[in-house]
C-alpha cells in the first residue's frame, strides 16, 4: 500500500502538460523539456506589447532562439513546426540577430499555463516563437508560430520544392518573382500549391484548381484581406492579411504569382 500511494502521490507531482521540443541541426537532433527550458541559463522573463496571437501584452518566460541554434548561420533557412500542421519558412539571420528585433522562444509553465486564444480553444503553448522589437525588422504574423514542435534546418524553399518555382525565363525583378518571394513569407507557412510545401493546415493553391480560377473579378484580394468579409465562418482559421503585413503592391504581386502558377500545374511540369 505505501509503495501504491507513493507511485501515485509521484503521478500526481509530475506536470500535466510538459512538453518536448526537437531541434535539428547540421550537427544533430537536440531535445529540450519543459523543465530544462524554463531552467535555461539564458531563460528570461520577458513582456511582449501587442502579441500577435493573443491581440494584448503578455508576459512570458523565455530564452533567445539563437542559443538552440548552435552553428546555424545567418544566410541558413529554418522550418518551424507546429503541432496543428503550420509550418514557418523562416530565414536564419532574424533570428540569430541579438538587436533590433530579437526572437524568443516562449515556454509555458505547467504550473501556470497561459489563456486560451478564443473561446475552447487552447493556448498558444507549450512553446511559442514571439518577437521584441518586432517592427524595427518587418516581422510578420507568419513568424510568430505557436505551438512549436520542432525547428529544423533545411534548403531554400527553391531547392527543396521546384514544383513552387515559377518560369525561370522571367526576370528577377518580375512581379510574379516578387509574389513568390511574398508567398514563401506569409503563405507557404499554412498552404502547399503543386502538392509541394510542408504545412499540413490549409488546401493547396494550385492542384486541383488556382483560386485565380475560380475567384471572379477582385474577390480573391477581398477574401485574402479578410475571410469574413466573402464568407461569414466563426471557426474559420485563415486570418486576415492586412495592408500593415501585405500592401496593396504587394499582394497583387501575390495574385500575379498564383495567376502565374495556374498555367503551372504540376502534372505540365
């Protein structure tokens, strides 16, 4: 009977919601707890202005991502993964830099477990890339991904995913190139288009059909500025893309590359 209550007496002490993080690298895969990141040598508490996700000021412990990038380097691209299928393509440099703004690697405390983002819905934990000083280096929403998973260092999008390119005969300086450059940034992290990408979240944008095909007139820049406005869905998950993330230039430079990519099918490839 004493060795049953002090079996159970141990369940209970244990957290409820720790949580493991896999970060790999060019010189192994390193895993993290809960504990050992909240007991990190570099963990700081941290005040965040503005969160992306819960729309207010937060207050979080945290450590810099750079110190779990060890040996990362600033031209490398990074894949960060959540646990709902989003997928982040994030270059290295931002979140290597130590001034400006600085990227943090949130870490929920089972013992004091952060809000929900909405009504039953669950926190952005048990891990959560947030950003000081976000606007001094045009931080997206698309780099705040939370509940991280795992980080991981891959090729460029380019290499990794040919199917994405768009035809090389057009100049660098094409819209359609600035619209891929765009949607690798604040797309690709939910969506796959020619079945090529890694996210897990949202339909491909291209296989079987383009939302340029189907959309008439401006409706699609309607809907990407604002889902709501075309289609009136409480649990819809795609959020608004406003002109502070994508100007008006830039998302028909979007448009311009999925227009593009609608002649691009994968099976013509």
């Amino acid at each position: 009977m004493r060795s049953f209550l002090l079996l159970a007496f141990t369940l209970l002490a244990l957290p409820l919601h720790a949580a493991q993080l896999t970060v790999e690298l060019a010189n192994g895969i390193h895993t993290w707890d809960t504990s050992q990141l909240l007991k990190h040598p570099q963990a700081r508490d941290i005040d965040i202005v503005g969160d992306v996700s819960y729309k207010r000021s937060m207050h979080y412990r945290a450590v810099p991502v750079a110190v779990l990038l060890e040996g990362v380097k600033q031209d490398n691209h990074l894949l960060v993964i959540a646990t709902d299928g989003f997928a982040a393509q994030m270059l290295a440099a931002p979140l290597l830099q130590t001034t400006e703004a600085r990227a943090w690697l949130a870490i929920e405390d089972p013992a004091h477990p952060w809000p929900g983002l909405g009504a039953d819905k669950p926190s952005a934990g048990p891990f959560y890339l947030v950003w000081t000083g976000p606007k001094s280096s045009g931080i997206s929403p698309e780099q705040w991904p939370y509940a991280v998973a795992e980080i991981r260092l891959q090729a460029s999008v380019a290499e990794r995913f040919p199917a994405l390119l768009p035809d090389r005969a057009l100049a660098k300086d094409d819209p359609v190139n600035k619209g891929f450059a765009l949607f690798q940034n604040n797309c690709l992290a939910c969506h796959r288009l020619n079945g090529a990408g890694d996210a897990q979240l949202g339909p491909d944008l291209n296989m079987p059909h383009n939302p340029t095909e189907y959309f008439a007139a401006d409706y699609l820049k309607l809907y990407i500025r604002n889902p709501q406005n075309l289609r009136q869905w409480p649990q819809a998950k795609m959020p608004a893309i406003t002109t502070e993330v994508l100007s008006d230039d830039e998302l028909d430079q979007v448009v311009a590359y999925l227009k593009h990519m609608a002649g691009r099918k994968a099976e013509h490839l």
